[in-house]
C-alpha cells in the first residue's frame, strides 16, 4: 500500500483491515505514502496510521538496521525524544522494529516550514522579524525544558526549526541529543574532511562521523571537549544571528576558522538595522569563552522576549551611549577632520540615552561653535545667499541706471554746448542698465569676473561725466555713493580695484584738464573756486540744481541698495540667532527656558 516502490518495508495491514479494530499487529497498522524529509540516520516519511485513522509521520533507520551501534543510536534518539513531552517537541506515538526489521518510530506529523526555508525565503511580509523573534522565544523555552531533564540537542540549526502554520514552533531532529552525564560510546571529534563538506554531505548532519553541523556547533564541541546545555546556547546564538542579519554567523566555506577564531558574534557587523539590545544578546550567546556565555536558553529567550516587550536594557543602553561620547571627544580633539564623525558619536550616544549630559554638552558645543574651515556644503548655502544678494543689487543698480536716464533728458534741457558727450553718457548708461538686467534674466552670480566688468563700465561712465561737468562738480558724490555699494557687495571682495577705479575716476579727468588736453571746468579767482562745466551751458542755477539733483539720485540709489542689503542681514542674523537658541536647548538649563 506504499507509493513508493523503493520505500523500506512496514508490514501492511492484513487484506481487509480498514480500522483500528481490525489492525492487532502494532507494525500492521501504518501504510508510507511518501518521503517528507532525510537526516543523519534516517528518512521521514508521510504514513497513515489505520488504527486511529490519521495521517503520522514515520521516521525509518537508514540501512535496515544492520549496523547495531547505529540501531542503539536511533533508538535512543526516540527514548530521548519521547521522554520530552513538550508544546515544543514533536510527540512520540510509538517505536517498532525492534525484531531485526528495519527500526522506526511514529510521530505527529507536522505542517509548515523549516526556519532554514523562511529565511532564505526573505519574506518579510509573511515572516516579519517580530513574528521570528516571538517564535524563537518559542525555540528557546523548549530547548530550555530538554536542558532541565538532563538533555543537551547538539545539533540545533534553522533547518531543524519547524515554524508550524497555526502557530506552533518544534524543534527536530533529537538524533544527536545527549544526556548530561551519561556517555554515549561515540567520539564527538569532527573529521576536518566533514567540516569542509568534503565528504559531499555539506551542512548536514552525518551519523557517526559528524556529531553536529559546522557553522552552528560551539567551540569546545568542534575540538571535542565536555560539553553541557552551554553548547544549545551557542548554536541558539548563531539562529539569531540568521535571524537577524540574513545570514551564517560562520559561513559554510569558513566555519571551522570562525568557529574556533571568533570571541563573539555581533550582527551588527553584517546588518545596520539590528537593535543593540538584540545586538547584545547574540554577543554574550555566542561568545567562545564558555564562562562568559549565557548561561541557559531561558536567559537567551528572556533578553529577546524583554525586547519584544519593550523593556529594554536602559543599562546597556547608557554603556554603549558612554563608549559613543569618548569616541566623539577623541574625534573632536582632532579639529575639523573627525568634526562631522564626532557629530554623529555624540547624536548616536543621545539616541541611545536622552538623558546623557555629556553627549549634549558636547553636541551643542560641537554645532555651536563654528569650524576653523568652512565646510563644502556651508559654503555652498553662502554661495546661494550671496548669490541672492547679488540680484538685490543688480535689480537696484538697473533701476538707478533708469533714474540716470530720466535725469539726462533734463539736464539737456539746461542747455548743451557740445552733443557727443551727452550722448557718449546716454550710451553707457545703457549699457550699463542691460548688463544689469541680463544678469538678473539670467540669475547670474556677481563673481569677480562679473564684478569686474560692471566697476570698469561704471568709472568709465563717472569719468565721462567727469570730463562734461568736471572732476570737481558732482564726481566727488557719485564717488563715494558708487564706492560704499561696491564694498557691501558680499559676493566680492577686491577692494585695491574698487578703490584704485573710484581714484581714477578723479585722476583721469583732473590729470587732462591740467595738461590741457580737455578745456578747464574749474578755476580760482579770488580765492573762490569757479565751476564752469564745457560741455553744458550751465547758468548758476542750474549748476546749483545739477549738484542736488546728482546727490540726490545717489542718495535714492545707495539707500535702496543699503536697505536691501541690512534687511538681509538681519533676516540673516535672526535666523543664526533662532538656531543657536535651539541647539542650546540641547543642553538643559537650571532655570525655564523663555
């Protein structure tokens, strides 16, 4: 009644049995249907119980049970199992084959899905870390109850780990259990072959040969000393670590070296989403030194469960929070070049401790004070600020450009003497104004290039001017109104040029009416000084109105360039104001804040 041709023989029922009354023979009463699993010693296979009509599991002794060590061996791992009544541990119905057929023993079957499976599956949707973590509390409880009646499993891994569908969580596989206490007759040193997966069974386990799986096995279990319940907790310590990080503690291809070179193992080195409480207990789980391990499977499980529970290890916390500060200070000590590392050390400590007054003093001292070098991406902020502040002034540089234009028609008015130089100033003025605006269209930066270009056409402009109405006239005014803007310019900074053009703008004009190659615009008579502009047919009221009317048009211009520009700053300085009162409210202060 088997599916399997090759399936190892079970009597079947006698011709005609179809119920528990009918089946007296205890190996009469299971039909095999089909393979579920293999392990060390044997093959699980799907059965059907026709006694209790139910579906069971059957685990059959590979070989037929010629070899009787191995026989002792299987036996014993059902004894063992069975005597372990647990939610926790799959149930032992019954054993047969004990009158030189092939050994067996009858279990509950389960339903669901090896650990090993749901981990490499990555399905964090189904099997969210919590539902894991609650399951291996599951785990560890269970192992802890073998370890009370005197039981140690030697051969935990997630592929022995069954995550049931409604909730339950077994541990498998009780082939290599062994009773404290009680020798087993079989040495428990590791074939260096067997460990690298040469024998071409890999990961799994091998009767006789391999007495746990590398990658999982404890230290003192690899080189084959005393073992106690001390081992379960290591290889619980390395499920973990799966669990958490996605893979092997001790990869396959390295396990021996890990195994026996690692003083612990953190997931934290693998994965950046492990919490360090979590972190913690891998750690001490997993530690070689079996004196500084965990020491049970139920202080394992209660680390987890007080997570899951929100009852996190504040001490720990404050410890990792203190080590974060000092690696902050000795980064800070280095100036600029661990600044932004130490700012992160000390934002880790206050994470982990909220309430630690030394990592916010040091924070708040670290974003108050300002670094010795200004850093790329501050720098690139300034640029953008000053990048808008160079628009305010070509916005109000075009717009005093305009005013010039309106002036130039009235003092035409006033009389002309000579056309070309009022039309020379019209043109420049022009010009002027449509750098200004082609600036502005184009958000451009007033660097030192452009900067340049604008100082050069203006002094030429005030020199022009010069020569109409003389160095002495309205120069002087628009000088120093042209020289005070050019110097709040924040985006540049070349004072010797600004400096030496407004210079030159006297020089030039006063130097040729001194030589005599322009005709004179000033004179001394009387020890007054006479103003007489060429260019222009100036009555002395007019000159009167050209001097007020140019004061005040630079006056217009410098207060709208000025005014921009301290509204500006003081946004500015509210703004770094309004930040340093909040940093400083990392650090709490004695009295209430305002």
């Amino acid at each position: 009644m088997t599916d399997d041709a090759n399936a190892p023989t079970i009597p079947e029922p006698p011709s005609g049995v179809s119920s528990a009354a009918d089946a007296s023979s205890p190996d009469a009463r299971y039909a095999l249907r089909r393979v579920l699993g293999k392990g060390g010693m044997g093959e699980v296979w799907l059965a059907h119980d026709f006694r209790v009509d139910r579906e069971i599991a059957i685990k059959l002794m590979r070989g037929g049970g010629k070899d009787s060590d191995l026989v002792g061996r299987f036996l014993r791992e059902a004894r063992v199992q069975g005597r372990l009544e647990h939610p926790g541990i799959v149930p032992v119905h019954d054993l047969g084959g004990t009158d030189g057929s092939t050994p067996y023993f009858a279990m509950k079957r389960l339903t669901g899905t090896t650990l090993a499976d749901v981990i490499a599956a990555r399905d964090a949707v189904k099997w969210p870390r919590r539902t894991l973590l609650a399951r291996f509390v599951d785990i560890c409880l269970a192992v802890e109850f073998a370890h009370q009646r005197g039981v140690v499993h030697r051969d935990l891994k997630p592929a022995n780990l069954m995550l049931g569908d409604f909730g339950e969580t077994y541990v498998l596989d009780w082939g290599l259990a062994r009773l404290v206490g009680e020798g087993d007759g079989e040495q428990d040193v590791m074939r260096q072959s067997d460990l690298r997966g040469d024998s071409g069974v890999g990961p799994q386990t091998e009767a006789g040969a391999m007495l746990g799986t590398p990658g999982y096995m404890s230290p003192e279990q690899m080189r084959g000393d005393e073992i106690d319940r001390r081992t379960d907790v290591y290889a619980l310590g390395c499920i973990l670590f799966e669990i958490l990080a996605g893979s092997p503690a001790n990869p396959r291809a390295s396990a021996i070296d890990s195994t026996l070179s690692s003083a612990e193992h953190r997931p934290t080195k693998r994965a950046a989403d492990v919490p360090p409480e979590l972190d913690e207990a891998c750690a001490r789980a997993t530690a070689a030194d079996v004196g500084k391990r965990l020491d049970s499977a139920r202080a394992l499980a209660d680390l987890v469960q007080n997570f899951l529970d929100g009852d996190r290890d504040l001490a720990r916390r404050r410890e990792l929070a203190t080590a974060h500060v000092a690696k902050a200070q000795e980064l800070s000590a280095t100036g600029d070049k661990g600044r932004v590392d130490a700012i992160r050390e000390a934002g880790s400590a206050i994470a982990l401790d909220v309430d630690n007054k030394a990592a916010q003093q040091l924070l708040a001292r670290l974003l108050l004070e300002p670094p010795e070098n200004m850093p790329a991406g501050a720098l690139k902020s300034v640029e953008e600020e000053r990048r808008q502040a160079g628009h305010v002034v070509m916005r109000y540089g075009a717009v005093s450009y305009f005013f010039f234009l309106i002036a130039i028609p009235f003092v035409a008015l006033m009389g002309i003497s000579k056309l070309w130089p009022m039309v020379l100033v019209f043109s420049e003025v022009v010009v002027l104004m449509s750098i200004c605006l082609y600036g502005l269209r184009r958000k451009l930066m007033i660097s030192s290039g452009f900067a340049t270009i604008i100082l050069t056409g203006h002094s030429i402009l005030l020199a022009t001017i010069g020569l109409m109405l003389g160095p002495l006239l309205v120069t002087p005014t628009l000088i120093f109104g042209s020289a005070t803007i050019a110097f709040t310019i924040p985006s540049i900074h070349m004072p010797k040029r600004i400096a030496i053009a407004h210079l030159l703008v006297v020089l030039v004009p006063l130097t040729l009416e001194l030589a005599g190659a322009v005709p004179r615009t000033f004179a001394i008579v009387d020890h007054r000084l006479v103003l007489e502009p060429w260019a222009l047919a100036f009555s002395p009221g007019s000159i009167v109105v050209v001097i007020v009317g140019a004061a005040i048009l630079q006056m217009i211009g410098n207060m709208l360039v000025l005014d921009a520009q301290r509204t500006a700053q003081v946004r500015a300085e509210e703004k770094v104001h309004a930040q340093k009162w909040q940093l400083e409210q990392l650090v709490p202060s004695s009295g209430p804040s305002t």
